[in-house]
C-alpha cells in the first residue's frame, strides 16, 4: 500500500494529517456496493422529519448561492487527501429553505443505494459542510457520488454521502449503516472515533 501512491505525511503537513493517516495523492473511490447512476435531471433531495416535508431538485441546488471550498478528506481505512476542492451549496445556506417545526437534535442523511450515516445536528447545521455537485472544476463524476454529495470536512468521509437524496432530522440519535456495523457514532479523526468497540 506504501510507496507510490501513499506517503508518510512530512512535517510541515503533520498538522494536517489526523493520527493513523497517511496522504494519497490520488483520489480513491470507497463504495460499498455499486455505485449508482443517476442523471441530474432525475436526482431529488427530499428533507423530512422535523420539518415540513420538502422535495429539492437540481435547479433549486443551482439557484441556491454557489460556494467554493478547499477541505482535507480524511476516510478511516487510513488515507487522507488534502486540499480537495469542491463547488455547492453550503449547508447552513441550503437550510434557510428548510420550514424546521422542531429544534432538531440529530439527522440521518439517505442516499441513492440504500447507503444511510447519522450526525448530531451540532455536527450537520455547519457552515463548513456543503452539497458538493463539481470536483476540481469538474461535475463531480459518478463514483464520487455525483450529482450530488453531502461533505463533512471534520469528521471521517464515511460521513460525506454521496449520491444523497434524503435528510431525514430527527429528535434522538440512530445509526446509520457503517454505525450499526461497528463504526463510531461521531467519526472525529483528531480523537481516533473510528470504531464503537
Ligand atoms: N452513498 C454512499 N456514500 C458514501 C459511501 C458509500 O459507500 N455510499 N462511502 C463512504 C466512505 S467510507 C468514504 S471514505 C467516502 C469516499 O468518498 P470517495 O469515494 O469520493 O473517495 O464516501 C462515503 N460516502
Ligand atoms: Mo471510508
């Protein structure tokens, strides 16, 4: 695994890197599962829960304001890349749309393929967290989660879902599917949250 495509981070970016990590300079693709295909034009992002129910298209995504954002993405299988950069709609902006009926305490994020990750609502409703729709300049490609990827630069990427399609908000906390198999609730890399065990 060392070697070519992954290095020992050198000082000057150990800051940068969380315990246990090592950087890649490329961008692998972790998916459990096939990766599905969805055309922009179909993807909908449905928010439910404790909120009025509402039903996100492309276009809305679009007429939101547009961010640009440069974070470190850290998977808990040991590789970091940093300096990832994306464009889409911060989380905090997309939430101005969102008729909320009761303070939220947690959320499950749902995507196309059945994949499902919970965060606090303290960990989601952050202006740092966006829905990513392009990738170094580029439509962000299908493996990546395109058309549309939740990212969560604070916490493991396992929380960054891709091809998301639900945000269901919630008022107790429930596990996801890598947190129902063995995976920490929270995922904080600085800490080391990679298991429940
Ligand atoms: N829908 C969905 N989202 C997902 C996953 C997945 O399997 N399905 N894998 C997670 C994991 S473990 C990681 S490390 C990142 C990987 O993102 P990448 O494939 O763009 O590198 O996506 C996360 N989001
Ligand atoms: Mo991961």
């Amino acid at each position: 695994m060392l070697g070519k495509f992954f290095q020992k981070p050198d000082s000057s970016m150990s800051d940068r890197v969380p315990p246990g990590q090592h950087l890649t300079k490329g961008f692998p693709v972790l998916t459990y599962g096939e990766t599905p295909k969805i055309d922009f034009i179909d993807w909908e992002l449905r928010v439910w829960g404790l909120a009025k129910q509402k039903i996100f298209s492309w276009s809305d995504l679009l007429n939101l304001p547009q961010s640009e954002f440069t974070a470190d993405f850290h998977c808990v299988t040991r590789w970091s890349k940093l300096d990832v950069q994306w464009t889409g709609v911060k989380v905090t902006d997309f939430l101005e749309l969102v008729e909320i009926t009761e303070p939220p305490k947690h959320v499950m994020l749902h995507c196309y393929g059945g994949y499902t990750t919970n965060l606090d609502w303290s960990d989601f409703a952050l202006e740092d967290n966006f829905l990513a729709h392009r990738l170094f300049q580029e439509p962000l490609p299908s493996d990546h989660g395109g058309p549309v990827r939740l990212v969560v630069p604070h916490l493991y990427a396992w929380k960054s879902a891709k091809w998301i399609n639900g945000i269901q908000l919630l008022a107790q906390p429930e596990l996801g599917f890598w947190e129902r198999n063995g995976y920490h609730s929270r995922g904080e890399p600085w800490q080391e949250e990679r298991y429940s065990f």
